[in-house]
C-alpha cells in the first residue's frame, strides 16, 4: 500500500498553522534552509480540512505571503468525507495531499498514513493536546459545558455533572 509522502511543504504549513494556534509568547526561528528549499522545487501545496472556508483561506494566504514561491491548494469538507476521499486516494495509488486537518486523524494514523513530525512549536501546548508519538497537534478545541436556565432551576438544584441530567426533576 502507498503511503503519504509529506513533502517540505507539510512541514512548512504545519510549523505556521501551530505558529498561528498557539498562545506562547516564544517564537521558533522558523524551518531549516533545507526545508525551504525543498518547498521551493515542490512550488505546492494541498491542505485538506474540514475548517470553514474564511479561516481556512485565511490561514493559506498568510502562508503564502510567508512563502511566496509555494502555492496552495485547499479542499473543504466535512470530517468523515474527508477521511474518506483520503483513504479512497491511497487505495487509489493518488495520494497528494500534503497537510491534512481534520478531527479523525487517529483513523489515519491507525491506517499508517501519516509519518510523526516534533514541530519545535509543539512544546507550547499541554500535552493532553498533541499525540505522545508526534502525529497531530490541536489546532483547536470544543468544550461542552452544562447550563440551565437560572430562572426556572435555583443554583442548588442545578446539575452539576453530566449524569446530574438523567435525575428527574
């Protein structure tokens, strides 16, 4: 089977997309000339995400304007289609996607199609938010909370966990 040959632009992306994310106040110097170079012989590359549409461009056009001399390619779609057109391009033998952000990741990973990469950025986020193995790194995160309506339920009968909501009234 094929697997995914992320080139210099992968690495490239990946180091301005954790740029971007993260809050620390240190910044890398940025990829080794090495890495520069072999993106400027790829000229592309193609990032996968389910991310809306203005953030997405947003993020490539900053990229762009870092690194001029490689152009991007984006593909929206939601999550599991997403995993899909990716694993239907390997079996395909047409694997061109460079930098792939998507909440199924671990699918990839668990198919072998993804090789690890240590951004020196990774250091800024809690470990609870990047892969042990340097697969991923959050790029962002949803948190579910619980609310009531103060007026109809007092502050002590509030729930106060998630099974507190299977208790009747």
């Amino acid at each position: 089977m094929r697997r995914f040959r992320f080139g210099s632009g992968f690495i490239i992306i990946a180091i301005l997309a954790l740029g971007i994310a993260r809050s620390a106040p240190a910044q890398s110097l940025g990829p080794p000339a090495t890495i520069i170079e072999a993106a400027n012989r790829e000229g592309q590359v193609v990032f996968y995400t389910p991310l809306n549409i203005t953030d997405s461009q947003a993020l490539l056009q900053r990229f762009e304007r870092k690194y001029p001399f490689i152009k991007t390619e984006l593909l929206r779609m939601s999550a599991e289609p997403l995993l899909n057109r990716i694993l239907t391009e390997d079996r395909a033998g047409r694997s061109i996607v460079d930098v792939i952000n998507n909440n199924v990741i671990n699918a990839l990973k668990r198919a072998k199609l993804l090789a690890p990469y240590r951004s020196p950025e990774q250091q800024a986020y809690p470990s609870a938010f990047t892969d042990p193995e340097g697969y991923w790194v959050s790029l962002n995160s949803n948190y579910y909370v619980l609310g009531y309506n103060s007026k109809l339920v007092s502050a002590k009968d509030a729930p106060v966990d998630w099974t507190d909501l299977l208790q009747p009234n």
